[in-house]
C-alpha cells in the first residue's frame, strides 16, 4: 500500500463526498454513451484544500514509487489542470496543459504553456476509464517535443482497454486508487452493502456489455 494509506483515505473520501457514485437501478451514461452503474466526478475534490493536498501527496508518493523523474508537468484539460497545477506548485516545476483539441483561432495551440525540445514531461490526468483521451493527451506532448513515459491519474476503473491502449504508445500509467482497491477497502470497511459490491464486481468483469446484460 502506497505510504500513508492515501489510498485508503482516498476512496473513504471519495465514497464521503459523493466523487464515487453507484446506482445500478439508474445507471448513469457517461460520455461515450454506455450506461454504467459506477460513476466518478473528481472535481468535488476541488472544494477542500486538505483533498488537494492529499491528491498532491499522493502522487508524489507515486513520483518516488515508480522513479520518475519530471522536468514540466502537463495537466489535461480541464479536469487535470488543477491538479497537476497543485503538484507543480508543491515540485515547484513549470506547468503546461493539454487541450483536447487545437484551438481554431490564434496560434492554433494544442499544448498551452513553455515547453522545450526533449523535456521530460508527466501527463497529469483525473481519471482514467479506456484511457482514450489521457493517450491523446501523451501524443499531443510527444508531438510537441516533449519525452513522456508516465501517465498519473487520481481513479483508475483498471479496464484492460485502458491499459492495452497505454501498452500500444509504450507509456506506464499508475493512479492513486482503483477500482479494485476501493472494492477491497469497502468490503473491509462495509462502506458498501454486499448487494452492491456484487453489482460492481458484475460490472467490472465486463463493463461494456453490462447494460445490456441486465436488460437497461
């Protein structure tokens, strides 16, 4: 477990202020269309500073684990800016951000902020689901001059997609929690009720296909 059970914390958190939503009767959509019975909005971290100081410490603690060593920090837009802005602050690194797309009008930027040639860069991101666009987001800075190796995110959901995806561009990801340690934390804590971890560990196994196995 990673040092100060920020982890554990984490997800404690997460369930606390409604960042982790579950409601299997109403499945949310998220924004690729699929109904899911899980649901995570990192931004309620936003509104205490103790949650972003933990975010930060964390992945720090992942910075040392995994020896990676930055000299720019690139938040995705927009979930990943304050974040990656929060551990740049406490790094006292330069900070850069990652459009989803290039602007259409000015200098038609993609990456907004200094970055040189060769600069190894950290990808900062919220939340990885298929890890789409966090990828995206590591080509745009490849693309741009920058070296990156590491993608962070605060929520992984540990889809083999995601990690296939990251495997194809050859960069590690690593998040603070995932699905399957807050499913372990909750079952030991009875943060959730056994009729719902079930439904989760359901859906984990093949959340693609859920929805239409439970006739939603």
């Amino acid at each position: 477990m990673m040092p100060d059970n920020i982890p554990e914390k984490l997800a404690k958190i997460s369930l606390a202020i409604g960042a982790i939503k579950l409601n299997p009767e109403k499945p949310f959509t998220w924004a690729s269309g699929y109904k899911m019975p899980l649901y995570n909005d990192n931004r309620l971290f936003l509104g205490d500073s103790e949650h972003r100081s933990l975010i930060a410490k964390g992945f720090q603690n992942l910075l040392n684990k995994h020896n990676v060593k930055a000299e720019v920090l690139a938040g995705t837009a927009t979930a990943g800016i304050p974040h990656a802005t929060t551990l740049a602050d406490a790094l006292q690194l330069p900070l850069i951000y990652v459009r989803s797309s290039a602007k259409s009008h000015g200098m038609g930027n993609r990456i907004e902020g200094p970055l040189k040639p060769k600069q190894q860069v950290l990808v900062i991101e919220d939340l990885i689901s298929t890890g789409g666009s966090a990828v995206s987001a590591v080509q745009a800075v490849r693309e741009a001059g920058g070296i990156v190796n590491h993608c962070f995110s605060i929520f992984s959901y540990g889809f083999t997609e995601a990690h296939d995806n990251f495997k194809s561009i050859d960069c590690e990801m690593h998040s603070i929690l995932d699905l399957s340690q807050l499913l372990k934390m909750s079952q030991s804590t009875q943060k959730m009720s056994t009729k719902d971890l079930e439904t989760i560990q359901s859906w984990q196994k093949a959340p693609f296909k859920w929805a239409e196995n439970n006739g939603l």
